[in-house]
C-alpha cells in the first residue's frame, strides 16, 4: 500500500516515526477524514478550510504541504485504485526532544495520509443504537486534533454496552456523540447543538443544513437536555462515512416509533441524490 509522507508518495513499509514526533508524544497535531466517491474527494474545500483552520488555531505551518496537498491525494488515491472510500490525513507538528512548549526553533511538521476502499462486506449499520456519556473532553473540540482520547473511551463504552454511538452530555446538555454529530426532530423540527466550542463543526452536518434548507425543514441550533433527547420524534446522527443514520434506541429507551422516521428519511434519501452522480452504477 502506498501512502503520502509529506510531498511523497512512497510504500506504507518504508517511512519511519520518529519516536520523538509531537503527534506520537502529544498528540500534537491534526486531521481530517474524507470520503472518496467515484474517484473524487466529497466535500474537499470544506473539508480543507477545517484542516486550515485547526493547524491555525494549533499553530502548525501548513505552508510546505498546501500546494499540492489536494493533487497529491488524488494521486494517492490513483495509485492505491479507490473508487469508494475514504482518505484519512494528519498533520503532527513535527520532531523535537520532549519538552511541552511548541520547538522554539521551528521543525517541519509532518504529513501523513492513506486510504482506504469501501468495506463491502461490512457496510454501515442501517440504524444504531447508543448510550449517553459524560463529555469529558477538553473545551476546543472545535479544532480536528489527534487528542482522541475521550472519545475512544466513550465509542469503547458504547461497544461493551452492546450499542453503536455515545452521546456526550455536557452540563446536562447533549453536545455530540463519539465520532459524529447528532440531530432531533421534534414536531417537524430539526434541533442540533450551535456551533461553538464544545462541538465539532462536521462537514456532513453542514451538508445536511443545507440540504434541511431545500427541504424547507426549520432547524433550531440550540443546546437540549437529555431529557429533551428522549422525548424526541427522531435522532440521527452525521459523519463522513455514515453521512445520516437515524438513531433508534438511546440508553435503552425507544425514539420516537423505534425505527427511522420520516425526516431521516427524507434528509438520507436527499444525500444519496447529493451522491447518485458521484456513484457510479
Ligand atoms: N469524525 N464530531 C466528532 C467528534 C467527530 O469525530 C466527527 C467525525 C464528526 C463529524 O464530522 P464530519 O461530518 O466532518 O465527518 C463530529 C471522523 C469521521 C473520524 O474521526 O473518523
């Protein structure tokens, strides 16, 4: 397999971490994930401006990869033969000897990137089920940082209580789940915590804004509770990768009717359409 180590695509056997690099000692770097159809790059200048915008608030140069970042994933994604998929990247901020402080000197930081085909034999789940969990996650989750921790913790969670997501509840209030964004619907309205801090700003959950606004379905940005969740019509949740998938069962209660409603259906059935020329029949 062959992967992008900074400007080069070379075979996955032959680069070497450097047991000093910052992404490995501190997780001091990030990333993005996006999903790959027909060959192309869904969602790639939002997908980029997140990546730019999390490098900037972490104070990593992303001046060295910029230019040819973009052609050289799709070069990645020609060489490695990916129709469908995903491409996953990170920015670490480079090697220097331990020390907390960004390197006073700057070093280069470092790229890498690989992809991945589709996994056919093992699609995505057609509704989940999920528990809640505390969000203990530090309070710039808006930047796309390789601190996973919290959030490998919640998803282990999740996969020990036998269910798909965990949801995060911040100061009673649902924030996001594990590794995607979370919607509810009540009464014909779509309700999504605001953008701030305390969620990450998903590219999908962007498109499924945009999409709710040609469906004329009103979208409430507003923090609920818990409580709130439960009492829900519909819960869905957004990622690249899923892009909808409606939530069924939340710590052990039924939503609304127990299976997809009405609204995820017809916010899925838009994406696919948003999809259907990029997937190739
Ligand atoms: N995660 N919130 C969190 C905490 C996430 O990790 C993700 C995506 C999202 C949705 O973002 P997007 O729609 O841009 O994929 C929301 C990716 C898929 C991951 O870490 O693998």
């Amino acid at each position: 397999m062959n992967i992008l180590w900074n400007d080069q695509i070379v075979a996955k056997e032959s680069i070497i971490i450097d047991p000093e690099d910052r992404g490995y000692q501190f997780g001091d770097g990030i990333y993005e994930v996006v999903a790959i159809y027909n060959g192309e790059l869904f969602e790639w200048e939002a997908h980029y401006e997140r990546f730019l915008r999390s490098a900037a608030a972490l104070s990593i140069s992303t001046q060295h990869i910029i230019e040819k970042l973009k052609s050289n994933i799709h070069t990645l994604i020609e060489e490695n033969s990916v129709e469908d998929g995903y491409v996953y990247f990170q920015l670490t901020r480079g090697t220097a000897p331990r020390f907390h402080a960004y390197p006073a000197e700057a070093v280069p930081p470092v790229l890498t990137g690989l992809v991945k085909k589709k996994d056919t034999t093992n699609p995505p789940p057609s509704s989940m089920k999920a528990i809640t969990t505390e969000d203990i996650r530090w309070l710039r989750v808006d930047i796309k940082s390789l601190n996973l921790l919290p959030n490998c913790m919640a998803k282990q969670k999740a996969i020990e209580a036998g269910v798909h997501e965990a949801i995060f509840i911040r100061d009673q209030v649902v924030t996001e789940a594990s590794s995607s964004n979370l919607f509810g619907v009540k009464n014909g309205k779509l309700y999504t915590h605001p953008l701030n801090h305390l969620i990450l700003n998903g590219i999908t959950r962007q498109v499924v804004l945009r999409l709710a606004s040609q469906l004329n379905l009103p979208v409430i940005e507003e923090a609920f509770t818990k409580e709130a969740l439960y009492l829900m019509d519909e819960v869905f949740i957004t990622n690249t990768g899923v892009n909808v998938c409606p939530v069924t069962e939340i710590d052990a209660t039924q939503i609304g009717n127990g299976s997809c409603g009405v609204i995820t259906a017809s916010l899925m059935k838009a994406f696919s359409e948003l999809l259907s020329p990029k997937i190739k029949v």
